[in-house]
C-alpha cells in the first residue's frame, strides 16, 4: 500500500498579490498541519484572473520562475515538509511570457516547472494575447512523496496531454484551473451543463489512465466571471473522492491510495490493449483525406 495525502487550496482573490500569496501559504500550512504531503494552488493564485481583458500593464504581474514567489514557497516546503505545486506568470525574456506551474519538492528543492501547452482565446478567458504556448512539453516530477504529472486548466480538454503525462509514469495528475460561470449567461441549464463537463472530461482522464486526479479551481466573483469552484479528487475509475463547494473557500486534505492505479489497470487494461500502431492519424489537424 502507498497511501499520500493531497492539499487543494480553494480560494478567492483580490487585486493585492502580497495578500493572495499570503492566504495561499496560510492555505499550504493549514493542509500540512493537516497531514497533506502535496499541495496543490489554483491557476495564478496571486492575482485576479487578469486574462478577461487584453491590457498591456497586466505583463506588470510576471515573474520570473524560479524567482521571488518560488523562493517564498521554497521556505514554506521546507518548513512543512510538504511538496508544493504553484502556478504562476512567468516572464521568460522581454516579451516572452508563459502560463507555469512551478513545483517544490518537501526540502524545499525547485524540481522545475511546466508551461501550459494548450492556450485558449475565448470571451473572458484572452489568453493568447498574454501566453506563449508551452514548450518543455508534457513534465512529470519525481517528489519526495510521488512522481506527478500537472498540466494546467485548458489542457484539461485534451485527452492526449493527460494520456502521455500519465505514460511518463505519473501516479497522479494535478490541474490548477481558473474557469467559471458568465454571470451575463441567463440560462442556468447552461451553467450547470458547462460545470459537469468540465468535471465529467477529468474524471475521464483519471479512468482511461488509471490515475487519481486532482483539480483545484479558484471561486468567487471577478468581473464577469463567477469562478464556479467545485474543486475534486477522483479515484482511478473516477468516483469522487472529494468534491468542493461552488462559492466558499476551502482548504481540504484527501488520502488517497496509490496502489489503486495497479489494481484498476490490471482488472480494466487499457494500456495493455492500446493499439499504438494504429493512432498515427491522431497527428493530423483533421482527417479530410
């Protein structure tokens, strides 16, 4: 058996980065004191979601990575003894930016970062005007307490980021993610509808892959966006283990069991029985000829 516990820091943010990275270390410590080995931030915890617009002073919120940020959580990790998973707005060059998840290993060690692959451009959410696409490609880290694969909110839609972090070998994935509800929207069907999707899509990646998967969302409201939350653990056959609220704060601490993956992927083999001299056409755009 090899039981971890995971952290999920579910918080709102303001305007004041001093005070939202204050409430997530407050949030880190209070799930270490809670047993949590690894604890996992919400997508850019130390601002507003500043992606609704297209405004050039938000470069102002980058940083670099490993830099100030990193370095505060690597004091923290130490202390704690607890693996820390950060995301983050890198500034890589002048005019270069990314969307990174930094992670700390549980002395405090920088084990490197990934940069969001997939980058969306949608109403509310104008990332390409602020984020490069990702080149590192998909990342897994070995951490004191497990090798973990984190890929970031938009690469949550994509079953091919989390199939390959999961054939690197990672034993659970972590998406820090920033969506929510447009509180223009007057059809509440619709909201609901948009919420179970995005529930419904990692849950799939925790069954196909046989791995736990652990979301951690931000909430409250910013701007036009009601950040719905609802933050979750799914088992390998993806039953929830854990499941947030959609308006409150939360800091939960979730056990989970690593020897699952072994169990669910011996009994329900889909690695086995992956047919991976056939997927070749997966590397086309769309299949039009």
């Amino acid at each position: 058996m090899k039981k971890i516990k995971v952290g999920l820091v579910q918080m709102s943010c303001s305007a004041d980065v001093t005070e939202n990275t204050n409430k997530a270390i407050a949030g880190i410590k209070k799930a270490a004191e809670n047993g949590a080995n690894i604890v996992c931030l919400q997508e850019l915890f130390t601002s507003l979601y500043f992606c609704d617009v297209e405004d050039h002073d938000n470069f102002k919120l980058a940083e670099a990575i490993p830099g100030p940020t990193t370095m505060s959580l690597s004091a923290v990790a130490k202390e704690h003894n607890v693996v820390i998973i950060a995301s983050l707005f890198e500034k890589r060059a002048a005019g270069l930016y990314h969307n990174t998840t930094a992670v700390i290993d549980a002395d405090g060690t920088y084990l490197g970062k990934y940069r969001k692959m997939h980058i969306p451009d949608d109403p509310g959410y104008y990332e390409k005007f602020y984020f490069t696409p990702g080149d590192l490609g998909y990342k897994v880290f070995d951490t004191k307490f497990a090798r973990i694969g984190v890929l970031i909110c938009w690469d949550q839609w994509y079953p091919e980021a989390s199939r390959i972090t999961s054939l690197m070998g990672a034993e659970v994935l972590f998406f820090p993610t920033a969506i929510g509800w447009d509180t223009n929207e007057k059809e509440n069907e619709a909201n609901i509808e948009q919420y179970n999707a995005w529930q419904t899509i990692q849950r799939s990646h925790a069954v196909a892959n046989g791995v736990h998967v652990v979301s951690v969302n931000r909430v409250g409201r910013e701007a036009d966006q009601q950040f719905w939350g609802g933050s979750f653990v799914a088992n390998p056959f993806g039953s929830l283990l854990y499941l947030a609220s959609h308006d409150k704060e939360e800091v939960h601490v979730q056990e989970i069991d690593l020897a699952l993956t072994d169990k669910y992927r011996t009994t329900w083999p889909y690695l086995r029985d992956r047919r991976i001299d056939s997927y070749g056409p997966i590397l086309k755009r769309y299949i039009d000829e």
